[in-house]
C-alpha cells in the first residue's frame, strides 16, 4: 500500500487532467524515474478504463465548485455595487419610490425571453404597491438594441420612459430606427427631440455604467434580475419573482 500511494494522490490529479498532462502532475507529487512514473501512469489509466463513471463524477464535482466559486463571486460583487445597483439617480424607476425592496431588471429590447416576462414585471409592479423596480438597459444583442436603448433613455427628457419602454417590449419582430421612432410616436413623444438627445453624453454614460455593472456581476445574457441580495439570470414567472421579493422584504 505505501508503494503505491503516489499512485492514489495522482489519480485525483488525473482526473482533472489530460492524459499528455499526467507526467507534470506525478512529478509535483514526487520524485519518479521514468520507469516508475510510467508504471503509475499505467495503473491510474487502468483504474480509470475500469471505472469511467469515475470522470463524469470528477466532471460534475468540478462543475458545482465553479458554480458556488461564481454564486459566491456574485455575491461579494452585490454587496460592493449596491449603490451602483439600487440607487443609480439615472436609471429609470417604476412602482413605489419609497418602496421596501427594489428589482434590479438588465434586459435588452431585441431579446425574446426579456419580452416573454414583461407582462409578469408589469403585473409584479401593479399588485405590489411597496415595490420599487429599477430598469438597466443593458443593449448586447444588436446595433438596434443600442438604438433602442439610448432612444428609451432619452425619452426620459420628455416624460415617457415607461410607455415607450412597454411599447418597445410589447413589439414583435426585428427592431430597426424606423420602428423604434414610430413607436416613439405612437406614445406622443417628439422624435425630432429624441434623436437629438438619444445621443447625448449622458445617455452613453447610462449605458456604459450598466454594461460596466454587469460585466463585475458576472451578467452575460439578458434578462437578470436582482431581487434583495439575489442575482437570478434568465426568464422567471411571476410566481418566483414574488417568491423572491417575499424573501427579500423578510430578510
């Protein structure tokens, strides 16, 4: 058994390692000649030849120590962007201003499961009358999703943030300067203003900082929400976004 330790401490190396990889990893362990390192190197592929779900196991145990290594990640991040997150004066804000516990949205106006949940944010906005919701346009998709989110910033000069942003939700189908300045129109707002200040520093700023924000959150994709100290990617129903705002209001 003592003869063949180095063996048992490089099969836990070679789990996570390919083959040609072997020899660096045996020697860390000890001091081998050739002839003994080829010799481990043969039982710890004939352990492996005869157990192969062993590497599915190694596989998985190393997926879920990324998994909490990035939760954790995300975590510490929440905790030292919380004024970036929660009390950014530029961003948009609906329901309750005052409210009790706050919803972070990123999403972008080209992406399909951002629009699938909208009808869930609006009714979770309508019946929680102590919720306050924040909007991080955070435009990845497409040319016109920058478009579409520097024109929704803008809009905030007249007014008509939040009806515009339904209706750039509410649209089916590609997204392209003709549309987005119709359905600019069609909530009464002037578009020669808009496009005028669509382009303005403080807009490109918006955008910057939240793509910045997201990038330290770890968020690659859209949407993600932050409810309380809980970062959730992609699409959720309604049920859990109130599940979640539940915590968030006893924590």
């Amino acid at each position: 058994m003592t003869r063949f330790r180095p063996a048992a401490l490089a099969l836990a190396a070679a789990l996570a390692l390919p083959t040609g990889l072997l020899a660096p990893a045996l020697q860390a362990q000890s001091p081998m000649d050739d002839a003994q390192r080829k010799a481990v190197e043969e039982v710890v592929r004939d352990y492996i030849l005869k157990n192969p779900e062993i590497i599915l196991e190694a596989v998985d145990s190393l997926q879920k120590r990324q998994k909490m290594a990035e939760e954790q990640k995300a975590k510490t991040a929440l905790a030292e962007n919380k004024a970036a997150l929660f009390q950014n004066p530029a961003d948009p804000v609906a329901g309750n201003p005052k409210g009790d516990v706050t919803v972070v949205e990123f999403f972008d106006y080209q992406c399909g499961y951002c629009k699938a949940v909208q009808a869930d944010t609006e009714r979770l906005i309508k019946d929680d009358g102590k919720l306050r919701f924040v909007f991080k346009e955070f435009p990845i998709l497409s040319p016109a999703s920058l478009t579409a989110a520097k024109a929704a910033l803008a809009s905030r000069g007249q007014g008509k943030y939040l009806e515009f942003h339904n209706a750039l939700m509410a649209h089916r189908g590609q997204l392209d300067d003709d549309v987005i300045q119709r359905l600019a129109k069609s909530v009464g707002l002037d578009t020669d203003k808009l496009k005028k200040d669509m382009n303005s520093p403080e807009v490109l700023k918006v955008i910057a900082a939240n793509q910045a924000l997201a990038e330290e959150l770890g968020i690659r994709g859209t949407p993600a929400f932050i409810i309380g100290d809980e970062l959730v990617p992609g699409a959720i129903k309604l049920d859990q976004m109130k599940d979640l705002v539940a915590a968030a209001r006893k924590g």
